[in-house]
C-alpha cells in the first residue's frame, strides 16, 4: 500500500538525508516516524533497509538503530531474515495513548494553573494567536498541526517536564497518525483552536480544575470521530 503509486521502497527513500541533528540513527529515526505519522509512509509499507543505508550513505548499523525505535514505538514491526513493514493503526494502542496523555497532560494544564509562569502564558497566547490565522485555510493544516504541537510542548515546558513530553511524544505514533487523518477539516481545526483557547483561558483565571476539564474535553475531540475515520480508512487500522 503507497500513496503515489510508487513502489514501497521508492516511497521511502524520498527522505531527505542529513536532516535534523544528532547521530545519523537518530536523524533517520526522526525523518522516518515523521513521515509514517503523516502517512507519506503509510500502513503496509515496506522499509528496505538495503536502500535507506545506500541513501543515507550509512551502514546497516545505524539503520537497525532507527528501525529499532520504530519497533518500540509500535510503528514497524520486523520480520527476521525477511522485511521491515510500517504497522497498521491499532485501535488498542489509541485508547492507551489517549489514557496516558489526558491523565498527564490535565495534570500538566492544573500545576500551570496554580503556579505557571507569565512567560508560559504569554507563549501559549502567542501559538493560539498563531493557530488564529490559519484556522480557515485547510491548505495550511500542516502548518497549524505544527503549532498545535509546539502549544502542548510549551505547556510541559512551563511546568519542566520536557523529558516527559518527549517519552508521551514517543509513545503516542498510533494516535499521531489517527490526528493526521483527522486534522485536514475546518471543522476539526476550529475545535483544536477552540479547546487550546479554553485551556488558555483557564490558565489565565488560575482555575486548575477549569484547565483539567479543557484539557481532558480538547483530547476527546479525535477519539469521538474514531469510528467514522475508520471507516474512511479501512485498510490503515488492524
């Protein structure tokens, strides 16, 4: 399964190399969850491990690496002496990786409440302001999925977890990739603006128990349209 027709491997060596910082296992780690969580690699692609070396002008050994964090993060699976495949979305894995977001990140949302910064809130004003003018321009859906994921990074970083958020970050590819499926509507990025501006104003009123109920309604938005994005896309969930 691709989604320009090209085959599998063709599709996964489109990946810029060089990209990102860090060791050459790390930037292919980064560049290829980034494209299995926007779908350019999407479920039942198959990775070469042969080509993504020649590519990246690496050996096997970073490679392994990368495919082994993907394998961690449940967005590969390998099968020995034979191929790497991307998963397919695995609904299971959703409901955990919302579990564990809406029970850190209302946590997050109420410490910033009763003790956040005035740097923290002027930041996240900012990305909502941000997230403002591009709300009604669906041809700019990556760009605002952008700034919703700095807005939720900003949070953790007001109340200094930002270890914290990379491990949800790491932990979260299958409800990464459902959102990616989810995101490019009007509609949908007007409720992310809406949900982001209500966590925001409770911030601001220092109401914790205001701020946890926005947050714990804003990460409900995308589990409530599982069912109909499913059946958009069979073939993507297991």
């Amino acid at each position: 399964m691709n989604v320009s027709g090209k085959s599998p491997v063709s599709t996964a060596l489109r990946i810029a190399p060089g990209s990102g910082q860090g060791s050459a296992s790390a930037r292919l780690y980064v560049d290829l969850r980034d494209r299995i969580v926007r779908l350019e690699l999407p479920p039942d692609t198959t990775l070469d491990r042969s080509e993504l070396a020649d590519h990246y002008g690496v050996s096997q050994s970073p490679v392994r690496e990368a495919i082994l964090r993907l394998e961690q993060d449940g967005l590969v699976q390998s099968f020995p002496q034979s191929r790497t495949v991307v998963t397919r979305i695995d609904v299971s894995r959703i409901h955990e990786e919302h579990f564990l977001r809406v029970a850190v990140e209302s946590e997050v949302v109420r410490r910033l409440a009763e003790s956040g910064s005035a740097a923290t809130i002027t930041k996240i004003k900012g990305l909502v302001r941000l997230q403002e003018a591009l709300v009604n321009d669906v041809d700019q859906a990556d760009l605002f999925k952008q700034l919703d994921e700095a807005f939720h990074e900003a949070l953790f970083e007001g109340v200094g977890q930002l270890n914290l958020h990379r491990h949800i970050v790491a932990r979260s590819g299958h409800m990464a990739r459902v959102r990616t499926l989810d995101l490019p509507k009007k509609g949908k990025m007007r409720a992310v603006l809406d949900g982001h501006q209500l966590i925001v104003d409770a911030i601001g009123a220092a109401d914790g128990l205001a701020a946890a109920a926005a947050m714990r309604k804003h990460l409900s938005g995308t589990i409530e349209r599982l069912p109909a994005l499913r059946d958009e896309q069979p073939d993507y969930f297991s």
